[in-house]
C-alpha cells in the first residue's frame, strides 16, 4: 500500500512539474511585450492566441528602421538585379570591413559607414574617378589634406586603408553634427558635396534627407538607396544568401497558445 502511495505520489510530482516547466517555457518564449488575443473556432471553442515577433522578419539597422516602407522596393529589386555584384563586394569587403567597423566605433560614428568603399571604389585602392578622387574611399585632394592624409609623389595615403578610413571616420563625425545625426544626409553630402544638400535643404525648406531626396542629383538619390541596401543585406546575411530575404514578412505572427503548450510538453516529456 505504502509503495502504491509512493508511486502515485511521484506521478503527481511529475505531473505537476511538466506543467510548471511547460507554463514557464511558454510565457519565456512568449516574452512580456506580446499581446494574447481570443478567436473563436474549432466547432465554437474558444482558442486563445499569442502575438510574437515574427523571427523572419528581415532586420533594419536601428538608425535606418523608421523609413522601412520608402526603402523596401527599392532594397528588394536591386538585391535580386544585383545579387552577383553585392556577393562579390562581401567577399572584397570581408577583410576590409572589421577594421573599418573598428576605426568607426573609435570615433564614435555609425558601423552603417562601412559599406561606403564597396559603392565609392568596389573595395579597391587603386580606383581613381575621373574627377581625380583616389582610393578606397574616393577622396579628392583637397579634402583629403583637410582630414590628414597626405599625397606626394610616388606615395598616396588615399589608397591606405586604415589612414584613410581614419580620415573618413573624422569626416563622418563632424558631418553628423552639422546634420543633426541624420546618417543618410550625410552619405547624400559625401556622394555629391555639402553644398549641394544645403542648396536642396533651402530648396524644400526641410531638413531631414527623405523630405529633400527630390531636389538632390539622380545619382546622389540612388547612391543612399544602395546605401541602405548594403547595410539591409549586411545585417541578413544568411538570408541573402538562401535567398530568402523577403521585405515582405509581416512584423507579428499569432501561434495558438494550445499549439505551443502541446509543443513544449511534448518537449519536457522527451527529457523526463
């Protein structure tokens, strides 16, 4: 009799801590910022619902997040028109990019800069625009000297990476002053100058990028969407890679909460 007493008592311990570590797991995964929301189905039974965060959602740089929509065609067209060339830039990049991301956050400026080589020389030290800016990050002289890097004959510091990410990372932090922090103003005013995104601010009498884009030069508009682009692709790698980077996947997704309590139970069960 004391061993009957024993067993059932055990199988109740059991019983009660499958239920304790399924209701754990459930409100874990489920996190406390989702919302539970009733449905009526199955033959009138009511089913109740959580709203999680969809994890194929793709992810946004956080300073670049809040104009998703104006973005997301643009992003999802060039990456399928431009897929050779964005894996041929990531592979460029691979050796180049960790130590740009290393100068960058030692001047306290944004890692998104560090796709800039791959749109202004394709990762190249030699690139050379027929305007006469040099190297990695296309500096013309002028500006170059102003930021340090020094040019003579038979040396150029345009084409040293590290001095000229440098000289960039400097650029970058004074230009995010005079714009407010506003990243994209200040890819559009290092792709066609200061002054012509002052003329474009005066022009429509605003001052964040996305209100001016249409008085900046073609090029200028399509060289920040590229921008975003790279960043957007940097940040889902692996999905660009499956080809599965789909701008498309809602924010939220609902999973039955009987469906997700059958699945953990099922889980600790296995375990036991």
């Amino acid at each position: 009799m004391k061993k009957i007493q024993s067993k059932s008592l055990l199988a109740l311990v059991v019983l009660l801590t499958v239920i304790g570590v399924v209701t754990t797991s459930a409100d874990r995964f489920i996190g406390i910022n989702n919302v539970a929301a009733q449905d009526t189905i199955r033959g009138g039974e009511s089913e109740e619902f959580y709203e999680i965060d969809n994890p194929n959602r793709v992810k946004y740089p956080a300073i670049l997040r809040e104009h998703r929509d104006e973005s997301k065609e643009y992003i999802s067209n060039y990456v399928r028109k431009e897929r050779a060339y964005i894996k041929l830039m990531f592979k460029r990049g691979q050796n180049y990019m960790p130590v740009a991301r290393e100068i960058l956050n030692k001047y306290d400026v944004p890692r998104e800069f560090q796709v800039l080589p791959a749109l202004e020389s394709n990762f190249s030290a030699n690139a050379v625009s027929p305007a006469g800016a040099v190297g990695f990050w296309q500096f013309m002289p002028e500006l170059a000297r102003e930021y340090g890097l020094k040019m003579g004959e038979g040396f150029d510091e345009r084409r040293d990476f590290r001095k000229s990410t440098v000289a960039a990372a400097k650029f970058f932090r004074n230009q995010l002053k005079v714009y407010e922090n506003d990243i994209l103003l200040v890819v559009a005013a290092y792709n066609c100058g200061p002054g012509r995104v002052n003329l474009a601010m005066k022009k429509s009498g605003a001052s964040d990028y996305w209100s001016i884009r249409q008085f900046l030069p073609a090029e200028t508009r399509a060289f920040v969407m590229r921008f975003l682009a790279l960043n957007v692709v940097e940040m889902n790698f692996e999905k660009f890679l499956e080809n599965n980077l789909d701008l498309e996947e809602p924010a939220k997704i609902q999973i039955a909460k009987s469906e997700l309590s059958s699945q953990d139970e099922n889980s600790t069960l296995n375990e036991l």
